[in-house]
C-alpha cells in the first residue's frame, strides 16, 4: 500500500506537465480560432465597403447617363 502511494506521489509532477500541456494546446486552439474569426469580420467589412463603392460609381454612372447632371448636354 505504501509503495503504491509512493508511485502515485511520484507520478504527480507528470500529471501537472500534462495538464498543463493540455492547458497550453486550448490557449492556442482559442486564440487561433479567435484570429480566424477576426480575419474573416475583416474579409467581410472589406467586400462591404467594396460593393458600396461599386454601388456609388453605378449610381454616379447612371445619373450622369440619363441626364441628371443639369450641367450636362441634357440641362439648360
């Protein structure tokens, strides 16, 4: 009985390692996660604002073509 105890007591410095093996390897997986997550709110925010600006140029594209602009050959 008091062997094993002895065994067991010697075991605990590699049961701590462990668990803090393991402790590190889900820091990492959520600080990953949470980069993954960033990256692709800024993906998204960067295709927004790109398809605003596509959407301005149409717009500005489409009044000055139909004759919106009363500086144009269509005013005065």
């Amino acid at each position: 009985m008091i062997t094993e105890f002895i065994a067991a007591m010697r075991a605990i410095p590699k049961i701590v390692d462990a668990l803090n093996g393991l402790t590190d390897a889900a820091t990492v997986m959520v600080a990953t996660q949470r980069r993954e997550d960033k990256d692709e709110m800024v993906r998204d925010l960067i295709a927004a604002a790109n398809a605003r600006r596509e959407q301005r140029l149409l717009d500005a594209e489409t009044e000055r073509v139909s004759g919106g602009d009363p500086g144009g050959s269509g005013g005065v």
